[in-house]
C-alpha cells in the first residue's frame, strides 16, 4: 500500500494505485488502522505507522 503524509507525520492517502509523493508500505497495519485512519489515532514517520501518544477516541455521537 502506498501512504502520504505530511511533515508532521498526519496520513492524508492510503492507496493501492496512487503513489504520487506516497512511500511503499510493506509492514502490517494495526488491527484498528482503517477504522481509526480518519481520527488520528496514528501517523506515518520514517517510513513507520505509529500510534499517537495520548490518544483518546473521540465521543461521535450518531446524527
């Protein structure tokens, strides 16, 4: 899979096909990843996912 992320480490694009300014991904992705993406819990830094410290999840209420 291929991930963009900013300086900060913030993933903006996980993708099988596009790969424009993306790194190679080849490592396992936490169990949660996908359903946490969109929430922050984790950010991509040299080329690592790795968990945000303190994260807590947010209370998401349904509409």
């Amino acid at each position: 899979m291929y991930i963009r992320a900013d300086q900060s480490g913030n993933i903006q694009l996980v993708s099988k096909y596009d790969n424009v300014d993306c790194v190679y991904y080849t490592g396992v992705f936490p169990d949660d990843f996908f359903a946490t993406l969109g929430l922050g819990k984790y950010i991509f830094l040299n080329g690592q996912i790795t968990a945000v410290e303190g994260w807590v999840m947010p209370d998401i209420k349904p509409l």
